[in-house]
C-alpha cells in the first residue's frame, strides 16, 4: 500500500472515533426542551402592550 492511503486511513479512523464520542456528548445535553419553550415565549414578550402607547 502506498503511504499516502495509510495517511488517510488513520485520519477517517480518528474522524469516526471523534464523531462518535461528539454525537454521544451532545444527545446527553438536556437543555434542548426548556430551549424550544423559551423560544415559543420570546413572540409574547416582543408584542407591544396596548396600554403602554
């Protein structure tokens, strides 16, 4: 084989072994869903009051 395809063989082996571990670390963040609820509250807070004008 010739080096240069060794080269590049390892590097896709760390890429995939990087991306495993990344994926696995970011599915165990929990905060998504108070994200999604604070995002569905952020349109009330922008409306304008009709008695402050």
């Amino acid at each position: 084989m010739m080096p240069g395809v060794v080269v590049a063989v390892l590097w896709a082996l760390i890429a995939l072994i990087l991306f495993l571990v990344g994926r696995s670390q970011i599915k165990q963040v929990k905060g998504v869903p108070q994200t999604v609820d604070t995002l569905k509250e952020i349109p009330e807070t922008l409306k304008r009051n009709e008695e402050n004008r």
